[in-house]
C-alpha cells in the first residue's frame, strides 16, 4: 500500500486539519517523495492556547492566526484546500467534501474537539466556550459589554449582576481566563468608567473537581487557587451546575444548592470531538471514546486501516500509561503525533518500521496572570515571576510565524509596562439587543458617554 513505483504519481497524503498536528505532519513532509493536501473549513492555523487573550482584549485573532497558504507557500510538494470533508470512503480511499471527492494514498485526520455541554446543549447560547476565533470575539463581546451595560445601569442589583461573571471549568483555560479577565476588570478599566468601580466586578471560577488543574500535581494546583484568589478571583471547587437560565447559574456543593444572578456565563469544561470521528467509525469500524474521541492503535493509525491516521485532540490514544488513560489534549500531544506520522510515512515509503508512538511529556505550564504561573517539568515545579517568564518564552516560540511572534511579543510587552489592552473593541453593536439591554429611546434621558 505505501510503495510507489516508478514513473507513477507521487504518493498523495491527504492531512484533513490545520491545526498543530496536521499543520506539523504537512511541514515534515516537506522533503519527503509525497504529494501533501492540507484540506481545513478555514484559511488560518489558529494558536489555541492564546485565545482566551483575544477573548479579554489582550490580543486581536490576526495575532494568533497564520494563514495556511502563507505558511506552506514555499513547500512545493504541498497545497491547501478550503473545504470541509463530509465523509470518507476507506476501500475506495477517497473522502467526500461538500462539491468534490478527493482520492487519497495515506490520510491523516486532524480535526480536533470542541467544548461539551454534557447533554445540556440549550446552554451553549448562554455561556460561550472558547474553541475558535468566532468563540473569543463573542466572549469579549460579552465581557465588555456587561461593563457598558453596569455603567448605564441605576438599579444596584442589576448592576451587580452585571458585573458577575461566572466561568464554569477550572482547567487550564478556565484558569487563564479567570486570570485575565480579573486583570482586565481590577486593572485595565479602573479609570475607564465614570459610573461604576470596576473593582467590584465578582469572578467566580467554578470547577467540579476538588481542585483546579487536576492534571497538575496538587502543590502546583494549590499555588494556582493562592494567586488568583490574590487578583480577587473566587474559587469555588466540588461545585457543579446544574441549570443555566433567566441569568442564573445554579450551583450544587454537596447537598447545598445555591442560584447565582450572572449576566455573563463563560464555559470552559468538557469536550466533545468532531464529526470527523462518527464519519471514520461509520465507515471503517473505528471505535470511539464516550466524548467520541478515535481509539487509535500504537502507531496512531485506525482499526485494520494502516493508512488512516487520527492525530491530536480527536484521537484517545491509550497505550502510554498502565491505566489506559488517554494522552491529555494539549499541542505538544498533537505536534508529537503530526511528526511521528510524517516520520512513519516516511519510513514506509522506504520499506522500513517505526516503534510505536511513545508522547515525551516535557511539562504544563498555566498563566494565572500578571507575573504569576505555574510549571511542572516532572523533575521541577515551581510558580511565581519564573514560570511567568517560561510561559512567554514557550509560547512565543511555538507561534508559527515570525511577523506572530514579533508582534505578539510587541504587545505583551506593551501592555505589561502600560497595563493597556488595545484589542478591547465591541465589534457588533447588535448584540446590545441579544443581551437583553433596551435601547434608549427616550430624548430627555440621554446617554453619558
């Protein structure tokens, strides 16, 4: 299936995904005897791990993006394709897009997750996840505009409401957003408005778990609550929501339950994978996680199919650890899995094995905020001003494009010295009306801007 005879076509690698790990299997084919399609529903790599920067402000998404065609312009052997696969046909080795087919030698699907309601999807209007970039716009669309809206408001208990924000999850992105979004109400905007003081603004992080970060080792989770209880942030642990509506979260702590009057409602737990892992479970007996995540095999691939691949965040890959638990759903994961395949590609055009795929764990890290994070390097932990300074390094590094890494660095380092957030634009004013906020129509009660 891998060898390629002479005077034939090149062996045609269809990578369906241009995240981390679809993005890194492209780039290390680069040298090698194939043809590589990138096919994505977008024309942008898009950073994830920063998306909760452009959700409060800190950064606009042109930052955190790199079209795809840029990035592979001077890989000959590759092209990119707009376009979203609605199905794939593993004996005929094609996959079905929405006005086209495409036939395929070896294909490598990379099509990540997306954030998991638990079977209450009516919630996903009412607190916003953060996956894409149309999820951080709409979230700092929110978070502003529940500063503009306390601002106009008279009556104190609306007011406070307004100035609630409840985050549902303390992972890593739960925690950073938590962080930043207190840096934004108790810092940025503290001389910004006439009428309120933003520095009574209420965070409330929620997480079921009993603690935050539960993949980090406890000292460092503990360390995390310390700092952003220190930028004012209320962590509430053991705690889970059981309905969202009318404004109100309601919370259950043991046998306590306890309703929570919140304007803006962010969602940060859970998964669920793409359609992507259905379509390949239809067609080629794949067997799938109960979040719908591909059971990949050893080396990555699908079932009986050798050359069908499933990387990054779609794929629960349980053979590292005794207790069969998957590998976590981070970009080190993916960018691991991307070279790997590409390597193992490779090797079997060649007529030559690879081990199985082994994830060299080098360490988390999480930003809680202004010169405070937390590192786990397994032979080192520590937090504070160092793993401050550790975070920025690793994600100025792994940013795909110089001109990325050049202004990201640019801006963080502005807004550190000036505390200024320039990316703080409300870009739909019609969301004053999908908020709820009347407009105000009477001539005689004018607007103090």
């Amino acid at each position: 299936m891998f060898n390629q005879a002479k005077n034939q076509n090149p062996h045609h690698v269809v990578i369906v995904g241009g995240g981390f790990g679809g993005l890194y299997a492209a780039q290390a084919l680069k040298k090698a005897p194939v043809k590589v399609t990138l096919i994505d529903k977008r024309n942008f790599h898009l950073f994830q791990p920063l998306l909760y920067q452009v959700a409060t402000g800190e950064l606009s998404p042109a930052d955190i993006s790199s079209p795809l065609r840029g990035v592979l312009s001077d890989q000959k052997n590759a092209q990119v394709l707009m376009g979203e696969v609605i199905g794939v046909d593993p004996q005929q080795q094609t996959l079905k897009l929405q006005n086209t087919e495409l036939s395929y030698d070896t294909l490598i699907v990379a099509t990540g997750v997306s954030h998991h309601y638990f079977g209450n999807d009516q919630w996903a209007k009412k607190a916003p996840g953060l996956k894409t970039i149309e999820d951080a716009m709409e979230m700092r669309r929110r978070i502003l505009l529940a500063f503009e809206a306390a601002e106009k408001e008279p009556d104190p208990e609306k007011r406070r409401a307004w100035l609630t924000f409840v985050l549902v999850g303390g992972g890593p992105t739960g925690v950073e957003l938590a962080g930043a979004l207190a840096e934004l109400a108790y810092n940025t905007l503290k001389s910004d408005f006439r009428h309120i003081n933003t520095s009574e603004t209420k965070i409330l992080l929620l997480e079921g778990m009993d603690r935050i970060l539960p993949p980090y080792p406890p000292q460092l989770s503990a360390k995390a609550q310390s700092s952003l209880e220190r930028l004012g942030v209320t962590v509430q642990t053991g705690t889970l929501v059981t309905t969202i509506e009318d404004e109100q979260v309601t919370i259950r702590r043991g046998e306590q339950i306890e309703q929570i009057s919140a304007k803006t409602i962010l969602w940060a737990a859970g998964m669920k994978a793409s359609a992507m892992g259905e379509a390949l479970a239809r067609s080629t007996g794949a067997q799938l996680d109960r979040v719908g995540r591909v059971i990949v095999n050893q080396d990555l691939s699908v079932g009986g199919y050798s050359n069908i691949f499933v990387i990054g965040d779609l794929a629960n890959f349980p053979h590292q650890y005794k207790n069969g638990q998957p590998l976590p759903g981070v970009a080190p994961v993916a960018m691991q899995e991307g070279l790997y395949v590409a390597n193992l590609i490779r090797k079997r055009l060649k007529g030559e094995t690879l081990p199985p795929f082994h994830y060299r764990d080098y360490g988390n890290l999480a930003v809680i905020g202004r010169n405070s994070a937390v590192v786990d390097l397994g032979f080192v932990k520590f937090s504070g001003f160092l793993a401050w300074l550790a975070w920025i390094f690793v994600h100025i590094f792994f940013l795909i494009e110089f001109d990325n890494k050049l202004v990201v660095m640019i801006q963080w380092a502005w807004n550190y010295f000036t505390r200024k957030r320039g990316a703080r634009l409300i870009t739909n004013p019609v969301a004053w009306l999908s908020m709820g906020i009347e407009e105000e129509r009477d001539s005689r009660t004018p607007i103090k801007v």
